[in-house]
C-alpha cells in the first residue's frame, strides 16, 4: 500500500508471460529467442514479431543495458504512485538487443541520460510478484 491505501497495480502472471515472471522471481532474466531468425521477443508472445515464426524457446539473458529512453513521471497515473513522485520511467536497451520498459531507480532523475549504463534490479513486490527496475551501472 502507498500513502494513499491505494494497492500497488501488479502484473498478471499468467499467460505467455509466465516464464518471464518465473525467472525474475529467481533473480534471472528470461526471454523468448526465435529459432527462426535468433531474434529476442519483448513482450513474450507465441510468436516472433520480426519474422512471424511460432517457433521461440526461452534463454536467460544477462541483464546489462543502457537507457533508451525516459521520462521523468512528475504527475502520477494511479494512486499508489501519488506518494512515489518524481520517479523515472524508460526503456531500458538490453545488450541483447531487446528493449524492456522499466523504472530507473537508485539515482536521481535529473542524473538519468541517455545511453547510461544501468543493471537489472529485481524487486519482490508481495503476492508472489518481482518486478524488475534497472539503477546506474557500477563504476
């Protein structure tokens, strides 16, 4: 609960996203490959995007990344957030190749740029949740 009593909006952990949620719960990123052109798929899906192929298998993933690109949320979208701005919300380019939306956190927002090197942060939220947010890479 925030300030607000308002509960924190979670994800839903079913679906063709489950595996993805399994793994962060294990301080493990995984991801959809395509066996077809060996391209990753964010958001998981029963299919590759880029080709179309329904033939993906699951990998785990480093998490290095760099900031794609942000924003600085000064204006909350739900009432649990009411209490948690300014926060920084992105995308955060896998060095994989992917993309992930995600919070940018252990820093402050006006520090955040583009192309800044960030690692995975894995977060359990309650309720059998881990989300996954991104802070400014070591060194």
């Amino acid at each position: 609960m925030s300030a607000t009593g308002a509960p924190r909006p979670l994800p839903d952990l079913a679906g063709d996203g489950a595996r993805y949620w399994q793994a962060l719960a294990q301080g493990r990123i995984e991801l959809p490959r395509c066996t077809a052109c060996a391209r990753f798929v964010f958001y998981p899906r029963p299919f590759c995007p880029a080709c179309h192929a329904d033939r993906l298998v699951w990998e785990e993933v480093p998490g290095a990344g760099r900031v794609y690109a942000f924003s600085v949320v000064h204006r909350a979208t739900h009432p649990w957030f009411l209490d948690k701005t300014p926060y920084v919300y992105g995308l955060v380019e896998l060095d994989v190749g992917v993309r992930l939306p995600t919070t940018i956190v252990g820093c402050e927002p006006s520090r955040v740029r583009i192309g800044m090197g960030v690692d995975p942060v894995f977060e359990d939220v309650g309720d059998g949740v881990t989300l996954l947010f991104f802070r400014p890479a070591a060194g």
